[in-house]
C-alpha cells in the first residue's frame, strides 16, 4: 500500500508540474507555417508542455472568457490585432510575442518580450548583396506599416557602412493593382548615373510590384535594374518574371528560438527582447548580376544564366561571342574565377536545388529542367557537388525546412 500510494503521489506531482502553453500564431502563410514547425520542434523535446495551438484569428470573444475561466502557464502569440493584444495582456498571463515588430499599446509601450528577425541585419544583408556584384546605387521600396518603416530606419542606417548612393521610395497604396512607380520616374532612376540601380523591398509582393512595372517599361533585370525581396516565399518567388531573389527571415529558427526563450521564462528568468539574424539571401534571376566593367564580361555571364539549362556547351558560348577559346576561358578566370565550364556547372545545380525544395518533383523531372543529359548524370553530380543524393536532398529540405535550399553550394 505504501509503494502504491508513493506512486500515486509521484504521478500526481508529474500532473501538477504540467505547463500548458497557448499558441496563437496563423499559420494560412509559409512565414507562420515554419514559424510553427520551428516552435514546435523545440516544444517536442519539453515532456512537460501540453502545447494547444489554434489560429490567431480564430480568437474571439468566447475564447476569450475561456482563458479567463481557465488560464494557461503562458501565451505565445503571432498576428493578432492591437485590441486583442491588449485583451491578452489583461489577462495577466505570461506572453511571448513573435510579431517581427511587437505590438504596441495606446500608451506606446512595446509587448514584451518578443522574438523577432533583427532588422539591422536584414538592411546589411540587402546591402552585402548588392554591393558585392559592384552596384553602388540602392533604393528602397516600402510602405506604411510599422515593420516597413522600422526597415527602413535600418537601412538608412546601415546605408553609412558603404560608399553607396541610397533613396527610398513610399509604397501610396497596399494593392498590387496601383502603380507606385511611373516609367518615367524609374527611367529616371536608372539613367541618372552609370551602372545599375538595385531595388531592395521591405516584402516579396512589393518586389514583385517592382518587377512588374519593369516589365512594362521595358526594363531590363537585373541587367538596368536588379530587385531583391524579402521572406522568400518559396512559391510567390516562382511566381514572378523574372524569379524573385530575396531574403529569408529564417521563420522556422526564430520559432525554435522562441520556444527555447519561453523555456526560460518558466523557469523564472527575466527576459526583455531577443533579435535574431536573417537566413539565407536566396538568389534567382531578378538580382544574379555581375557589374563588370568589362561588357563582354557581363554578356557572358548573362548569356549563360539564361541558357546554362537548355544544353549549353563551351562551343556555343564561342559561336554566340565570336571568341576564340583561349580569350573566353581568359575573360572568365579575371572575372568570374573559374572556367565557362564551371559556371554553366553552377547554373544548372543552382536550378537544380531550386527545383528540389518543391517535395512533389520527380528526380527525372529535375534533371530534364536543369538541363542534364540524363537522370544518372544529373546524380551523380549532384552527388559529388553536394554531398547527396537529389532525392535525400529533397526529403532533408522537406523535413527541416533549411533557408538556404536554393542557394547554390560551391
């Protein structure tokens, strides 16, 4: 009888000590989903979290009087609205915030503590991109929301660090419908000094707003004008003409994170905000550009991103370019670093890996768009430049998620 009531009270101490944690995060987007999964990978390793999640807009009223009535250990909350944010509060829970720019009360005071992406960061990294392939002209392109100006902020900010020409231009309408640029002001734009301009977005729909506008001015990009977003959401990117480069903000380690701060915060310490780095710059063809000083330099280079995954060889490079072998492979070891061969080589991995986050593809599928002679090739040179095989490569980017899975490996 002793035993059994040892373990009996031994069981009810394990009930007690049982954090039960509300999640309130939608997750309609990719940004939210990965948040969520990223969460959730950390949340699995806590054997005594009894995690509930449910969509933030979901939350109304009657949700409301039922956390009163029965009050979780703590609230993680995501894309709620100010009003609600301050429902919540009163609530007197402890609350962790994982909207980017937290929100704040009618007193003006910040929600705390939060876990975002850090926008310093993010501006360098824009920056970083462009100014690396020799542009020295960057314009940022924002809108009204409380993230896009503290962006902004940012970049003007970061903006010191180089020997750069910057300007920012304001979104005048959240549809993707109104034209916030007229050709004449990008003609302008770009014809003021030599060289490219490069467009940095505060979001992937208004990059694409950006590209659209190019297109029917007859802009070229990235040649005239190269464009970067950021989230990187993979199937907008896909969407656009040119494919959108752009920025991720790594949602899935800000949510694993975030749990790991949470773990914290139960166990009594005192936390204030945690900003975190950016992933990876996620490069496609809207900003892959190389500001040579050499044009015929800048033609190859073009020349081969547009066809690498059509076939192309050595010898049709020198056909197009009228170049005799040895001035071909001399203009791409001063600017490019290797040989014509192994920059179609990276091209058509680049596609490749690109082609491979999407987890219903077939492998056959991928070596024909990649521009690989046969599926056998394409694996095993896949397997020697990456280090796997294309179909581990697709189940690993499925199942973690990895920021970088488009990004060429060199």
């Amino acid at each position: 009888m002793k035993a059994q009531s040892a373990r009996r009270t031994k069981g009810q101490k394990r009930v007690a000590e049982l954090r039960r944690i509300y999640v309130l995060i939608d997750t309609a987007g990719e940004y939210g989903t990965r948040l969520f999964a990223g969460f959730a990978r950390f949340a699995a390793r806590m054997e005594s979290w009894q995690v509930l999640s449910e969509e933030a807009s979901q939350c109304g009223k009657s949700r409301l009087a039922e956390l009163k009535r029965n009050p979780p250990d703590a609230l993680v909350v995501r894309s709620v609205s100010r009003a609600l944010t301050e429902e919540l509060i009163a609530l007197k829970i402890p609350m962790l915030d994982l909207n980017e720019q937290g929100r704040r009360l009618q007193d003006g005071s910040t929600v705390f503590p939060m876990v975002r992406t850090d926008d310093s960061a993010l501006a360098h990294a824009a920056i970083d991109h462009f100014y690396g392939q020799g542009v020295r002209k960057v314009l940022l392109y924002y809108d009204a929301t409380p993230l896009a100006l503290a962006r902004k902020d940012a970049f003007l900010a970061a903006a010191y660090d180089y020997p750069i020409l910057v300007a920012c231009h304001k979104a005048v309408s959240q549809s993707p419908l109104n034209e916030d640029f007229s050709r004449e002001t990008l003609r302008a734009a770009i014809g003021s000094e030599p060289g490219p301009i490069a467009i940095w977005a505060v979001s992937d729909p208004l990059a694409a707003r950006a590209l659209a506008l190019a297109r029917q001015s007859h802009v070229r990009v990235p040649d005239q004008m190269a464009v970067l977003g950021t989230g990187n959401g993979q199937a907008f990117c896909r969407l656009t003409l040119p494919r959108l480069s752009s920025i991720d903000l790594a949602p899935d380690t800000i949510g694993y994170e975030a749990a790991r701060y949470l773990a914290r915060l139960l166990n009594g310490d005192s936390l204030r905000c945690s900003a975190l780095p950016v992933g990876e710059t996620v490069v496609r063809q809207s900003s892959n550009l190389f500001a040579f000083d050499d044009p015929d330099a800048a033609a190859i280079i073009r020349y081969i991103q547009v066809n690498a995954t059509s076939g192309l060889k050595v010898a049709d490079v020198q056909r197009q370019f009228d170049l005799i072998p040895r001035t071909l492979q001399r203009i791409a070891q001063k600017y490019f670093g290797h040989t014509i061969e192994e920059e179609i080589r990276k091209v058509k991995l680049r596609c490749a890996k690109e082609l491979l986050a999407d987890p219903e593809i077939n492998i056959h599928d991928v070596a024909r768009l990649a521009g690989y002679a046969s599926t056998g090739h394409f694996a095993r040179s896949f397997v020697r430049d990456v280090g796997m095989c294309p179909r581990t490569f697709q189940k690993h980017v499925a199942k973690s998620g990895l920021p970088d899975a488009t990004s060429a490996g060199d």
